[in-house]
C-alpha cells in the first residue's frame, strides 16, 4: 500500500499513527480518512472462506470476534467525523489501480490530466 501511495504521489498520510481508535494502518488526517489492509483470513472475508482443519470453531469464533470488532470501530470512527476505507490484502494483490481508484474517489483526487483539461476548456 505504501508503495501505491508514493507512486500515484499521493501525500498527506501517516502510518499507523496513535491517538486514531482502532489502530488504521494508514490514516489521513486532513480528509479524516483512516484506512484498513484487512487480511482476508484474519477479517473473514467472505472470497476466503477457508478455515484451519483443526480447532475449527476455535478459528470461526476469532473471526466472528474480529469481524465485529471491526464493525465497533466503523461506527465509532464514523460518529467521530471519520470516514472509512478497508481494504483487503488481496485486493492489493490482484487489482492496484482499482484499489487506488477507490481511495483517490475516498479523497477525491483527481487525474492532473483530468485538471489540465478542465482548466484548459475556460481558457
């Protein structure tokens, strides 16, 4: 994700600051954007339904547990004036410039072309 950022010469985030509730892995502080690279295992997404062969419910009651953790820490950050953007790891990994698509609409960043064009066409 760090190195999204830096190519698309996106500024303005932190790592894993403290003082953000639920601990985000990146956060912008001027959009009041925290963002999660959730694991799919970890998170339980629903793509990676696969579970350990042993100690089965052990492993979906931890999922269930951090699946609704996240969900407190949505609300909270939300009622606190934040907005919310999870990412799966995998997503990372299959689609980039879709993943930077959605956090650029998150920021609503445009394309510098897009801008060029824009200002050109009051010229």
């Amino acid at each position: 994700m760090r190195a999204i950022l830096a190519q698309a010469g996106i500024r303005g985030w932190r790592v894993q600051p403290s003082g953000v509730m639920g601990a985000p892995d990146f956060v912008f502080f001027e959009h009041r954007l925290a963002v999660f690279v959730d694991g799919a295992f970890w998170h339980g997404a629903s793509d990676f339904a696969r579970f350990p062969k042993s100690r089965v419910s052990f492993w979906r009651e931890k999922i269930q547990r951090n699946r609704q953790r996240d969900q407190v820490v949505n609300r909270a950050l939300r009622r606190s004036g934040w907005s919310v953007l999870r990412i799966w790891d995998y997503e990372l990994e299959r689609d980039r410039t879709a993943v930077l698509n959605k956090l650029k609409r998150r920021l609503k960043i445009r394309n510098t072309v897009q801008r060029t064009f824009l200002m050109l066409e009051y010229l």
